[in-house]
C-alpha cells in the first residue's frame, strides 16, 4: 500500500474521532442514545494499522465494532481497507458498499448507507482522482449528507442530518483531502452544516427500554440461519459472519434469554450491553453553551465524567503488549492483570495532527474554550497546543493553562472549574477559579512496588530491587517541577496515617473541601478500609472515589492508590464560586 493512503486513513479517522462530541450530540437515529461518534471511532480504530495482512486488519475491525454505526462502517471498510493504490477506490468503494447494505436486515437510505452510495458513484473508475475530482466526490458526499434530513422522518422532527451519515462525511473528507496533499481543505464542519446540527427544541425523544448489545460468537459450520432465528424478534439487528466468527449487534428488552439462546449455538466470546433508557435519559439532560472545557484524560477522570460536566477528554495512548489504543478504550482489568503477568505497557502522545483537530474541533463547536492541560513536566501536550495557538488562534478564543498536575490532582481542578463554568456561565471567573484551584490543590500518591516504574525508566532496575526487597513503598506528588517524592513508608496501613496527615495539614479548617480517593486494582479495599477513616474525620466534605487513571496507572503499576484534595477557595467560604 501506498504511504500516501496510510496516512489518508489515519487523517480520517483522527479527524473523525476529534468530532465525535459533536455527532454524538444530534444522534437520534435509530434511537437517541448519543454514542454514534463514540462507537465509530472505536469501532474503526483498526485503521491505523492499515496495510498490515488483510486478514488481520478485517478480523481487527470485527472485534472492535461496536453500535449500530460502528457494525455497519466496520463493513465497508473491512473491503475499502483492500486498496492498494489510487487506481483501486472506486472498486474497492462499490465493494464496501455493497457488504455495508448486505449487512442489515432492513437497510434504510438517509443512513451512511447513502454516503457509500454517494462515493462509489462519484469516483472515476479507471482514472487517478485528481484534485478537481476530489473536491467533486466531496461534494457530493456533503449532498448525501444533507439529504439525510429529508429521507428519515426523525431526523426532520429533530431538525438535524444522520450522525452516522456526517461522521463519514468527516472521514472520508480528511481521507481524501490529505490524499490530495492539501489536508488544509477542510472546512469547518459546523460552516459546511450549520443549519442541520442543533436539535429542534421542539424535539422529542422516544423513550426505549432493553439494552443495546454487542457480542462475539465462535459456532461451528455455517450458524448464520440458526443466528438468524434467534435474533428475529429483536430490533436492529446485524449479524457480521468471518469464518467461524459472528459478530452480532441488536437491541433487545430481554438480554438474559438471548446471551442463553445464543449460547446454545456457539461459544460467545464478547459480550456488552448498555441500557437504552439510560443512554436516552443522557442524551436529553446534554447540552451544548457556547464555552467549554477541555482537558487530558491522564487526570483520573471518566467518559462518564465528562458527559456529565460537559467537559472533552483528550488521549493520550497506551500499548499492553501488540495492543495501542487511546487510553479511555481500555479498561483497567485488560491493564492490572497484564502488568502482573510482566506483560510490557508502554504510554505514548497522541499525533499533532490528532491534537490539531481536536482544538480545531472545539473552536468549530464553541465561543470560547478552556484547556486545562496536564503537566508540562510529564508531556508534551502543552507545547504541541502552545505551537498551534501561534498559528491558528490570533483571537485567544483557546485559552491554556498549564495546571502542573496529572491524576487526581488534575480531575479535581477540572471538575472544580466545570462546575464553576456551569454555574457562573462565565470564562473569565472560570479562568481565575481554576488559576486558584491550580494553586492549592495537592496529591500523594501511594505506590505497592518500585518495579514498574523502573520498568518505565522512571527509577533505576537497581533502586527499585532494593526497595521492594526491603518493602519500601515510596509517597509521590505530582508536582509542576515533575513527580516529587515526599516520604517512604513500609506498609498499608502506613501509608493510611500518611494520608491523614498530609489531609489534616492541607485542610486546616477547611470542612467543605473536595478530596478524591483514587484505586488501581484495589478499588474495594480502597472503598473499604481508606474511605470510612476519611468520611470519619470529614464528614461535611465531598468524597469522591475515582479509577486512577490508566496512563498513571501504567507507570505505577498495581496497588498504588492516591489521594487528592482541594481546600473550599470560594470568596464566600460556601459551595458557589
């Protein structure tokens, strides 16, 4: 394959994962349940390894599909991803098009469906497209798009186009533009769309209950009809056959007696569901204003998070043997266990261009934005946006801060100033709330073994045999100098007293702060043991028991915990900033 089309597919996909926000925002079709973006960028993260065996990239994006967007883009790409030069697109197109209609039970235009339409009929068929050409076949594509709005009645009551159909509109736009060698062609997506992408307030969503589920089944000989019965009754149904493999995506009210029929066929090997009532319940509280905040998700803080607050997590990317992915696509239990097994785990920054969408994103989509980036000292994410700003924001409409932190420390400047945001309405008091939280906010985080950060080139292999063969757990606090030890202890129930010590210093009188307990894989004893002693000496503060996260996690390895607070710094010494 040639360079040219690697990097046309990377540039899709990071363009179509900076904009996901956004098409998870005027998702209402089939169902409102405000994960399309989500569900593509995962479902089509495979593509960065385009042009490994095919057999591997197919068996890649089948495993990684998730939703009723995801299943079907996993199919069309699963032949686009066969092109081998320029000479191919417009076979390999009509043949991702043609396994993305086959893949429904009841396949409807006004969907991405239309788009695969649209791009196999507009690309020449013998010919090199040439930059006229491109910008033709991206214009019919955004005409697909539009068009969404007029075939699917639902889309017209919200008032908006198909978030599946848009988000390969942004794909395939950054996949040919950076093909074309003019990747600064994009135009803002909310210029190209702008009277198709707000919700009519008018707009009501259907109330849906069951669970959106998606499994993996390995059955002998050909199961597809056998599959196919079972799964009549439900809605929405996909069934993606790969060999002895059957990837299969439906919504159902009954998940207990489809995992037992589906069981009874093959052995299923994934299984998730989410509930749709609660997916919908989400989606009618979100909301967009137009100043927003964006931060990195090294600061311990969940996608769960940041729907709630409205706040953007930026990826950083962690690697778990042969396995990359942007951090919040793993979950702990795929991490603890693997470092435990000596498995190597490795972090690593997201791409520029990657970063540069994600500012270019925001500034689409908002008035103002606030960054409140991790450490300096510990990445590279403050000058890659620092760089950025020089060239692309003369307005200061992206405003930085380098907050110093990472972890907890981190979450709880941000969710500190979201919630500052969200009541005051405005940037400026925001901007000095956060300036004032980044001040006084303080972390200690406990560590179980030297090991792993040796294993990251953080310590010597030396120090760290020594320390843990003499049970030294050492106490670190992420500082904008860099990680700062402060203290060593020998045991749990030491590092306890040291964190009720360092609680009771940094607190003083303050009752009403905000303390965060962090856990790796220790979560119940964490909750069980940690917990009870802080509520016992805090009982007027606001406790809050988050995942460490991942990134850190991976330098620190299994059994570390933390804990992280911030002193009451209202003016008036209550909640209100």
């Amino acid at each position: 394959m040639e360079d040219v089309l690697k990097k046309s597919f990377i540039a899709g996909l990071e363009r179509l994962t900076a904009r996901a926000e956004l098409l998870d925002s005027i998702n209402v079709f089939p169902v409102a349940d405000g994960d399309t973006g989500r569900n593509l960028s995962v479902s089509l993260f495979p593509l960065r390894n385009v042009g490994q065996p095919r057999e591997t990239l197919i068996r890649q994006l089948l495993m990684s599909a998730r939703g009723n967007s995801g299943n079907i883009a996993s199919q069309f790409f699963s032949a686009f991803c066969a092109v081998e030069n320029a000479v191919d697109l417009s076979r390999c197109a009509a043949a991702g098009k043609e396994k993305a209609w086959k893949s429904l039970n009841n396949p409807r235009p006004g969907t991405m469906l239309s788009v695969f339409d649209a791009l196999a009929e507009a690309l020449p068929q013998t010919e090199i497209p040439d930059r006229q050409v491109i910008r033709t076949v991206i214009a019919s594509l955004q005409k697909a798009v539009y068009d969404t709005y007029d075939q699917l009645p639902r889309l017209r009551d919200a008032g908006v186009v198909d978030a599946g159909a848009l988000g390969m509109y942004i794909f395939f736009e950054g996949f040919f533009y950076t093909f074309a060698g003019m990747p600064d062609a994009c135009r803002p997506v909310t210029e190209t769309f702008r009277d198709r992408l707000t919700i009519a307030p008018a707009f009501r969503e259907i109330s849906e209950s069951g669970y959106c589920v998606d499994l993996m089944v390995r059955a002998s000989g050909d199961s597809t009809e056998k599959l196919k019965a079972i799964t009549s009754a439900q809605e929405e149904v996909i069934i993606l056959p790969e060999g002895d493999l059957y990837k299969i995506h439906l919504h159902t009210r009954n998940k207990e007696q489809v995992l037992s029929q589906i069981a009874g066929v093959g052995r299923v090997l994934q299984w998730e569901d989410d509930n749709l009532a609660a997916q919908i319940e989400d989606f009618r509280k979100s909301g967009t204003g137009s100043l927003h905040i964006m931060t990195d998700a090294a600061g311990s803080l969940t996608l769960q998070d940041a729907k709630h607050y409205g706040f953007t997590l930026l990826n950083s990317y962690l690697t778990i043997g042969e396995k990359c992915l942007p951090e919040t696509f793993f979950r702990a239990e795929e991490l603890y266990p693997a470092m435990h097994e000596g498995v190597r785990v490795s972090t690593s920054q997201a791409s520029v261009y990657e970063r540069h969408q994600f500012y270019e994103s925001a500034l689409e989509r908002f008035e103002k934005v606030l960054y409140l980036c991790v450490g300096s000292v510990f990445t590279g994410n403050y000058e890659t946006v620092m760089q950025w700003k020089k060239q692309h924001d003369p307005e200061n409409r992206l405003i930085v801060l380098d907050t110093g932190a990472a972890s907890g420390r981190l979450g709880l400047i941000v969710l500190a100033a979201a919630r500052c945001l969200a009541e005051t309405n405005d940037m400026q008091k925001t901007v000095i709330y956060a300036q004032k939280a980044i001040k006084t906010c303080e972390e200690y985080v406990f560590l179980d073994k030297l090991q792993f950060l040796a294993a990251g080139g953080r310590l010597s292999k030396t120090s760290a045999f020594f320390g843990d063969m003499l049970h030294m757990k050492p106490v670190i606090s992420p500082q904008p100098e860099g990680a700062k030890k402060v203290g060593v202890v020998r045991n749990q129930k030491d590092q306890i007293k040291m964190a009720l010590e360092k609680l009771a210093a940094g607190l003083r009188n303050s009752s009403r702060a905000l303390i965060m307990l962090e856990y790796s894989d220790n979560r119940q004893w964490v909750e069980k043991t940690v917990r009870p002693m802080v509520v016992e000496r805090y009982p007027d503060a606001e406790l809050i028991i988050q995942p460490l996260s991942l990134t850190s996690g991976a330098h620190m390895g299994p059994g570390t915990w933390a804990v992280a607070f911030l002193p009451d710094i209202t003016a008036n010494g209550g909640k209100d900033p």
